[in-house]
C-alpha cells in the first residue's frame, strides 16, 4: 500500500503546484490587464459573426445595433468583462487550464484553423519525438561513458570529459545549432536548413520517415550535445561513489566477473539517485527543446512558442507556457514513478 | 581547518584556471570600462537602432581582412569628409569651393554604390550649384551630377541655410542623370550605345569604374581616380558646411556589417558591459538574497523556514525558460524586469543548499556559547553563521554568472532582449530571424556566439579556481 501512498502524495504536490502556476499566470494577466484584452477579442468576434448572422434578416440598421448593443452587454457579462479581474480569477484560471482561451491572432494549424489547443496538440508530438529521442541518445551515452570513466578515474577519456562538461556550462547550446547549420547546411549541403519534411513531402510512407530522419540529424545532435553533459558526469560520480561501497568490495572478494559486479551491484544501486539529476535536468531539456527548435524550424510547440512572441499571439503565449508547465510536471511524475520502482527503500 | 583571506587567494592562486580567468577578466572588464566611457547612453536606440544612421555603409560586408585570405580582391568602403574645401577659385563674384577626393582604386570588383552628402550649405543672393565630376584613371573625365541649392521660399530673408537638421544625401547609383551622363560618355569614348535605362540596370558605380570590353560587358579598372566636388557660390558670406564621399565596399572593418549595414565591431564591443552588467548585478542580488533566506530560514527554523521552503519548492518546480518568456512577453522587454525576473526564479536553488549547511553549524558549540552570553539572533546570523558560509556563497556568486549572461542571451535570442540595449544575443536573433544563416553570413553569427562563451568560460573558470579554497577537500597535500 505503501508504494500507492507514495505516489498519489507526488501527484497531489505537482498538481498543487500546477494549479498555482495557473493562478500565478492569471493574477499577472489581470493585473496588466491583458486578460481583459482577450475576453474582450472573443466578445468582439462573437458579436461580429453574430452581425453577419443577423444582417440578412433584420434589414434597419439601427435595429441591428441596438439588438447587437444589448447582445455585447450580455455577453460581456458572461465573460465577466463587468467584474474586475481578480473576481473573474477562477474563471480565467479556469480557462487556462482547458486552453479555452478563444483563437490565435495569426498563427494557424497546418489545416488552417486557429482554434489555440488544435495548433497545440498538432505540433505537441513533434516536440516530443525529438526530446525523447534527444534524451535517449544522451541517456544511453551517458550510461555507457559515465560508467566506463569510472572505471578509469584520471584516464584521458576521463579528462576530456570533465573538460567538457565544465565548458559545456558556458556554451549556449542555440548558438552550436546555428554553427552546425551554417557547416552542414550551408557549407557542406550534408544536411537540410530545418523543417521537419522536404518541401514537398516524399509520398511513400517509409521514404518519409527517412526524410524526417534526415532532418532530425541536427536538431537531434544540438539537444545532445546540451544534455550529454549532465547524464555522464552524474553517471561517473554516482557510479565512483558506489564502486567504492563495501558490498561492492565483498563481491570483488567473492570472486565475482567484473562484468557482473559493475550491473547487478553497482549501477543497480547507482540507477535511482541518477534517475533524480535526470529529474532535476528535465527543465534543461525544456528551454533545450524551445531553443532547439526555433533554430532548426521544428515544427513543435518550441518553435510555436518563438513564431507566438514574434507575431504577439498572446493567447498562443499563454496557452503554450501552461502546456510547458504540464508536459514538466507529468514528465516529472513519469520520472518520479520510475525512481519508486527502481529504489524499493522508498516505499515506506 | 579554515583559511585566513591571505592562505584563500595563495591557494586560488596557485591554479592556472584561476589565472586564466582573471586575465579574462580583467580584459572583459577594460573594453566594458572603454564602452561606458566613450559611447552615449542612448546609443541603442539613436545609432544602433536607427537605420538611416547606418545608410551610407556596405550592407552584409565581410571583413576587410578576408581580401588577404581570398584570391578576387573585394572593394574596400571609403567615407571621406571634408569640412574645409581643397581649393578655392574666384572669377568675379563667383568663388568655386572645390572638394577634392582621391581614390587609389585596386580591388578586383566595381564598388557596391556611390553617394555624397552635403551639411549644412548657406547662400544670401543665388543659390549654390554643386557638381560632381570624376577623373578616372585613363585620364577621362565625366561629369557625373549636379543640382542647384533649392531656391528661397516665400517670405524667407537671407541668408538662405539649408541641409542643416538633416543632410542632402544623394545616391549616384540609381540616379537617371548621372545614368544619361554616363550614356554619353560611352557612347562619346567607346562608341557603345546604351540607354540610360540600361546604364541604371546594369549600375552607374559600375560603369564608372570600368571600361566596356565586349558588348555589354565591363572590366574594371584599376587606378588614381579623383572626385571632385565643387560648389558654386555668390556672395563672399556663403558657407559649406561638409561634404562627404561614400564609396560603398564589399569589405568593412574588422567585423564586417549586417545586413542593415550595422558595423558590428562597435555593436560587439558594446556587448561587453551588457553582458558583465547583467551576469554580476544578477547574481550578486540573488546571491545575497538565497543566502539571506537560507540563513534566517535556517537558523530561525520554525513557521518562516516553513513558508521560505514551501515558497523555494514552487519556484523549483517551475520550468525556467517558458516562464521568462511568458514574464519578459506580458511584462514588457526592459533589462530591470529582466534582472527582476532573473533574481525571483534564481534564489531557492541556494537557499535550499545554504539552509542545510545552516542547520548543520547551528548546533555547534560557538553558537551555543554566543546565545548563552545572551547574543541577539540577529547578531549570531550575521556574525557567527554567515562568516561560516561566506566562501562558499562566495564561490556561488561567481558560479550563478554564467547562467544569468547565457539566459539572458537566450532571451535576447527569442526576441525578447531590451530592444534600447543591444547585446550579442540581440546581433544573433537578428541575424538569424533575417535569415543571415541560410546566406552563410559566418561573420555575423560566429564572434556573438564566442564572446557569450568567452564571458561565460571567464566565471567558469574561476569558480573552478575557487573550489579547492571552499572545498578543503579538493586541496592538495603539500
């Protein structure tokens, strides 16, 4: 029962800090009064579709005012536009939290329609095709680098990569984006400038997803290179720190193969406070993944988020900064499940 | 076993990253000290923001050192002003102010455009005459343009003074006059007809600096050209102001332009107290706030410590960067927002390590002995917790650098930067989002990028140098 209690106790803390987020963002937009812009914009457009409704049948344009004046009213007090902001909090949060936040400006889905959560949703895989398989690359590297360096504290392999863990501190993992565009792309004509297919799409199934291969080289190779880091420095440390336990030494003693002590005693020990630093890495891969794709045109919800500030689609804005704050806390609680299964001393 | 200040700077000395890093320093330190003492506050928003300042310079140029490393020399940018004439004439009444400009011409490609401007002309009876004529290395000579002061208006007494807010500027490249001009002349030296029309497609400062080959067809030559500009005028009180001859290049300076033609040698340079401003002040305040919290937090114990971590785990629990963006996008792009914002989700990363070290010292005896002799709380925290901690905060200080200048150039790079302070983010996103790195603009895109790493390797690698002085047990054994 314990392993149960656990869990719904992490779910109940992120979804309290989820709500919070909500309410945090709401209080900021209706304090700049940006939250009245935009229920302000969906009265506006209600009231317009409902003129041209109405225009066919009611002839006297005076009549059509005054019916669509009284029509405003009701609908702004259905909105809550006659309250001020902080009465209409749980409602606005409310509206947040189910993307109900009316249409984007100018941003459109691939179909064109501008409903907020259709673009979301349509671009949400491709963020996280390429953030999964960023991390799995990084992850399996990781592993394998971190726990052979460990085997050999003070090695070359083991220099080089604490070098490069301390520098890659200090490098703006965009910036070695756009260095690998301009060599293989524009120099080298190895790799495409960005986008997810070829313009137009290879039609056979298997030819595209080759093609999206190819185009995810890259963007792919960036988010490595800003999250290999991490994965094997943790790796070596974790892993340094238990090869010197004393039931690593009793295997040692017992006459163990090394190939077996280093999986059953030391990364199985090593495994649960590895997966933390990964949890405690997570919003790297986030800002990875917003930066990442606005280099590389990657059509998911990080390019989104840049095209959104360009173009000032507030609504898309907002939407996208809850969806990232919930893709962060479910990512979480995945991780999080994960440790528990990993590291049974949690379930008390 | 603590260390006096004296002990602390020998063992961080000893390191050669930590030499490294203070050079660093010390040069990111003197430009930054060269930008704030010789640009104007206001050099955002009224020179590097405003194209029209940038007019008269080669759009999307390399630098000119790339001529050394390329077979097909490139032409250089020549700005040459005059403030005093060359030569004067009188005839008469009549005094010609002769502006004379020579060019030693030996790049491989014509220049991209000509233009000159005239500041400030005053005239009391008739207006001036300007005219431009070129002696070009085969000792032919054209005249090239020439237009009359524009005329008193109604109502107006002498003297006359025009062109002063806002320089005449005229583009000789494009212009139909001198394209008919130009007609003439090859129709008059080589016999080659073409239209003024064609003469405008094909390029006026192309013509001008070549002879036709084949049909249609130009080589340039290469020499002593002398441009002369004269002004004609009718009074003795008639005054010239300045007179400036552009001859745009391919090549510029040490850094090459973007494509508005922004010299980014003075765009990079005022990077650096940008980037220090934003990554020290940053940090500094949040540094002395996490730690202040994890102190009382600490010490305190109790329903504060209670509301300072629940209040740290909501801010850890948040992902960084969507939040900036979502803050920096509805609050507006300002660098006291920016720095505000930085600091409120920076602090709880160090008062929850601060906070733990706190609880471990508050049991020690010296503390014990300070509250027995009836020291106030406030005094213990100040005087006998916080010198504890200090290296450590210290060291964290410089640790939090790096991150505060590349956010804040991720930031900028998004779109997001203080649009009246450009920093290397800021040269970056544009030169990205107007599509210099499909057109291969390497100049442009790389020096940023190695400034934000260098600044950022700076603080790396004194932290680096720090570590063995907080953390005894990295010191070596002597």
């Amino acid at each position: 029962m314990g392993l149960a209690r656990t869990l719904i106790f992490r779910a109940t803390t992120l979804a309290l800090v989820l709500i919070l987020v909500v309410f945090f963002m709401v209080i900021i937009l209706g304090a700049t009064g940006t939250s009245d812009k935009i229920l302000q914009a969906m009265v506006n457009e209600e009231v317009m579709m409902l003129r041209q409704a109405l225009a066919k049948t009611i002839k006297d344009p005076e009549e059509l005012n005054r019916v669509l004046a009284i029509r405003k009213q009701e609908l702004m007090e259905f909105y809550g536009l006659t309250k001020p902001w902080y009465i209409r909090l749980p409602d606005m949060a409310w509206r947040v939290i189910t993307l109900d936040l009316g249409k984007a400006r100018t941003l459109k889905t691939f179909a064109g329609g501008n409903k907020v959560s259709e673009i979301i949703m349509e671009r949400l895989p491709n963020t996280i095709i390429l953030v999964t398989s960023a991390t799995a690359i990084s992850a399996l590297v990781g592993l394998i680098v971190g726990v052979r360096i460990a085997t050999r504290v003070g090695g070359l392999l083991d220099r080089i990569s604490s070098y490069f863990s301390a520098v890659s501190y200090a490098i703006p993992t965009w910036w070695i984006g756009i260095i690998l565009i301009l060599v293989f792309s524009f120099f080298l004509r190895l790799f495409p400038f960005g986008g997810l297919y070829s313009t137009p799409p290879p039609t056979d199934p298997f030819l595209r997803f080759l093609d999206m291969l190819w185009h995810a080289v890259l963007p792919v190779t960036t988010l490595v290179i800003a999250l290999v880091g991490v994965w094997i420095y943790t790796t070596r440390t974790i892993v340094l720190n238990t090869a010197q336990e004393d039931f690593v030494n009793a295997a040692r003693a017992k006459g163990f193969p090394e190939e077996l002590i280093r999986r059953r005693y030391i990364i199985r020990v090593a495994a649960p406070p590895i997966i933390t630093n990964v949890i405690l890495g997570l919003a790297t891969s986030i800002s990875g993944a917003i930066l990442t794709e606005t280099v590389f045109s990657w059509p998911g919800i990080g390019r989104l988020f840049y095209d959104a500030v360009l173009v000032m689609d507030e609504v898309v804005v907002i939407a996208l900064t809850y969806i990232f704050t919930l893709v962060y806390v479910v990512a979480r609680f995945i991780l999080e499940v994960l440790y528990v299964i990993l590291d049974p001393r949690v379930r008390y | 076993m603590a260390m006096n200040l004296r002990e602390s700077l020998k063992e961080f000395w000893r390191l050669n990253v930590s030499k490294v890093g203070l050079i660093f320093l010390s040069m990111l330190i003197l430009a930054s000290i060269y930008v704030v003492a010789s640009y104007p506050l206001d050099f955002g928003v009224r020179y590097w923001n405003n194209p029209s300042y940038w007019a008269d310079y080669p759009k999307s140029a390399p630098p000119a050192w790339v001529n050394l490393i390329s077979s097909e020399k490139a032409p250089e940018h020549y700005v040459l002003t005059y403030t005093k004439p060359s030569n004067i004439t009188l005839t008469g009444t009549e005094r010609k102010l002769s502006y004379i400009f020579e060019i030693d011409f030996q790049a491989d490609r014509p220049p991209s455009f000509i233009s000159f401007t005239i500041l400030d002309i005053t005239y009391h009876e008739r207006p001036s005459t300007v005219k431009l004529s070129v002696l070009r290395p085969d000792m032919k000579n054209i005249e090239v343009y020439s237009f009359i002061v524009s005329g008193p208006y109604l109502g107006e007494e002498p003297p006359y003074r025009r062109y002063y807010d806002q320089p005449k500027r005229i583009s000789i490249t494009g212009d139909m006059l001198t394209a008919t001009a130009l007609s003439r002349f090859l129709y008059r030296e080589y016999n080659v007809t073409l239209r003024p029309s064609e003469v405008n497609s094909i390029g006026q400062h192309k013509i001008l600096f070549s002879i036709p080959v084949r049909d249609r067809e130009f080589k340039v030559l290469k020499g002593q050209y002398i441009f002369t500009i004269d002004v004609y005028t009718y009074n003795p009180n008639d005054e010239v102001g300045e007179v400036t001859l552009v001859i745009g290049g391919e090549v510029y300076g040490v850094m090459g332009t973007d494509s508005l033609g922004r010299d980014l040698f003075i765009g990079l340079l005022f990077g650096f107290p940008v980037a220090l401003f934003i990554g020290i002040v940053t940090s500094t305040i949040t540094t002395l706030l996490g730690a202040g919290l994890g102190i009382v937090g600490g010490y305190l114990g109790g329903r504060v410590d209670e509301v300072i971590q629940r209040i740290a785990d909501f801010i850890n629990n948040i992902p960084l960067l969507p939040f900036l963006i979502f803050l920096a996008f509805i609050l507006g792009q300002n660098i006291w927002i920016l720095v505000f914002l930085l600091v409120v989700f920076g602090w709880p990363t160090l008062t929850i390590i601060v906070r733990s070290m706190v609880l471990q010292l508050k049991s020690g005896q010296f503390i014990e002995a300070a509250i027995s002799i009836g020291a106030p709380r406030w005094w213990i925290m100040f005087k006998h917790i916080f010198p504890q901690v200090a290296p450590f905060i210290f060291a964290q200080l410089i640790f939090f650098t790096p991150t505060f200048i590349l956010l804040e150039a991720a930031l900028s790079f998004l779109g997001l930067g203080d649009p009246t302070l450009p920093t290397w983010g800021q040269i970056l996103e544009y030169g990205f989002r107007s599509g210099g790195i499909y057109v291969g603009l390497w100049w442009w895109i790389i020096p940023p990028g190695i400034l934000i790493i260098w600044t950022a390797i700076t603080f790396v690698l004194i932290a680096l140098g720090m570590e063995p002085v907080v953390n005894p047990r990295l010191r070596k054994i002597k």
